[in-house]
C-alpha cells in the first residue's frame, strides 16, 4: 500500500490503547484518523494525545467516523460491539484483544468472519506466537514426554493460570490430538500420586512486577527441552497488534490468526 493505513482505534483512553497512541505517531505506516473512548468518558471530545500536530479529536461513538481500513480494540464487550457493527456495515477488517465475551457475542464475531477480516488474540506479543508454533510442532514431535507450562507475572493479576499459558496449552493438546480440557492438571497439593500419562501440567508464580513469561518443558529420560518467553516491556503487545493491523489490510474476509502474520511477514 503506497499510502499509509487508515486506522481507528476502538478503546483509546485504556491501557492498550494508550500504549498504540505513544507509537502509532512515529510509525508511517499509518494514519489515525479516529479514536473511540466510552461514552461519558472525560477523553470524550479531547484533542488525542500524543499527537500533538492533529485535530483529531477522541468520538464516543462512531457516527462521524471517516474512511478506515482497520480497527484495533482493546475496549470491552459493549464498545467491541458497536465497533463490529460498523466494520460489517463497512467491511472493515478488525483486530481485536478484548475479552470477557458473553456467548452471544462470541457467535457474532463467529458470523462476522463470513464477512470481513478478524484477528483476535488473548496476546500480541509476537514472540509467544512464536513460541506456540514452536511448541506444536514440539509436542507432535515427542509425544511420550511429560509437558509442565509454567508461567510467571506481576502481583496484581487475577486470574491464574494465564489465558496466554492456556492457549499454549490448547497448542500442545491439539498437535497431540487431544484436548486441554482432557490434559491439564492445573494444581498439584498433598499426596498426588504419580504423574499422569499424557498430562499438561501447569504452575503459577505471581510477585513484584513481572511482565510476563512463560516457559514450556517437554521432559524425556535423560534430557529436557525448554521453549521460553519473557516480556520486559508492555508496548510488545501495541507493536504486535499494530503488525496484525497492517498485515490484515487487504485479507479477505476469515478468522485470521497471529501466526499467520508470522508465516507470511509483508
């Protein structure tokens, strides 16, 4: 594409979508030409910083949004919506990171897929795509040996274990033609017994402020091999998501997956 990409992002005033603002302006691929914010939000109507040189103000909404070519969202179930409304009315591609999805909604994402282009991820860091990939092929490889996921954050985090250390668990059962649910062994207390042939083991450690990592050992008689991953630095999630976001332009209508950007780096 000779002239940069349209992009909206849906969820600017988060977290995430602070984190794509700091870098979409020093990256030429793109123009941003439309940040949606919650309705009542106190960014509503705000000039969008960091961009500084712009009169883009922050929408609530996406009435008087202009052309797009994609969407990036970090919001949550109700603004994720209304932003697939108007990428279905438009047929626009769509990246989107939010979860927490009631069932309804996950069957329209599914429909939408018909459509336009989807890429949906628990997490944008391109190096755990990586890392999956690697683990698949791994774990087809060696099917006998013991599998322990075993990952890592920060204090403040809720759920355990991580959506990011279950997905590489969905990898590792499937390339073994069985499935999570049926492998995983998510504790361990007391007198367990021995280990259960063709399990996926999972541990937790939570303290100070760990970004992220994750580490998966595939355990054979006399030697091991670990496949590992550690974030030090959160802006790897907007860089990963504004690569799906470019690499999505132009795709036809389908659920995308971060791997394939991988596969096929433009």
């Amino acid at each position: 594409m000779t002239r940069p990409v349209r992009l909206a992002i849906n969820g600017a005033s988060g977290r995430m979508g602070r984190a794509l603002l700091d870098l979409v302006g020093k990256d030429p691929r793109f123009a941003l030409v439309h940040a949606v914010v919650a309705p009542g939000s106190p960014h509503d109507g705000q000039l969008v910083a960091p961009l500084t040189d712009s009169v883009l103000r922050h929408a609530h909404d996406w009435a008087q949004a202009p052309l797009i070519d994609v969407v990036i969202d970090f919001s949550s179930p109700a603004a994720l919506s209304s932003a697939l409304d108007h990428c279905l009315a438009r047929g626009i591609g769509l990246v989107s990171g939010t979860t927490g999805l009631d069932a309804a909604l996950e069957a329209r994402l599914a429909d939408a897929g018909k459509h336009v282009a989807l890429l949906r991820a628990a997490n944008f860091s391109l190096g755990v795509a990586v890392l999956a990939r690697l683990l698949r092929e791994a774990a087809a490889a060696l099917p006998a040996w013991d599998l322990e996921i075993v990952e890592a954050h920060h204090g403040r985090k809720q759920d355990a274990p991580s959506g990011t250390a279950l997905a590489l668990g969905h990898a590792a059962a499937g390339a073994r033609q069985t499935t999570l649910e049926a492998a995983a062994v998510c504790s361990r207390e007391g007198r367990t017994g021995e280990r259960s042939e063709g399990s996926i083991g999972f541990a937790v450690v939570r303290g100070g402020d760990i970004v992220g990592e994750h580490s998966a050992m595939l355990i054979g008689q006399g030697e091991r091999l670990e496949l590992i991953h550690r974030a030090t630095d959160r802006s790897i999630f907007a860089r990963g998501a504004l690569q799906a976001a470019y690499w999505l332009v132009g795709r036809g209508a389908g659920h995308w997956q971060l791997e394939d950007v991988i596969a096929t780096q433009r």
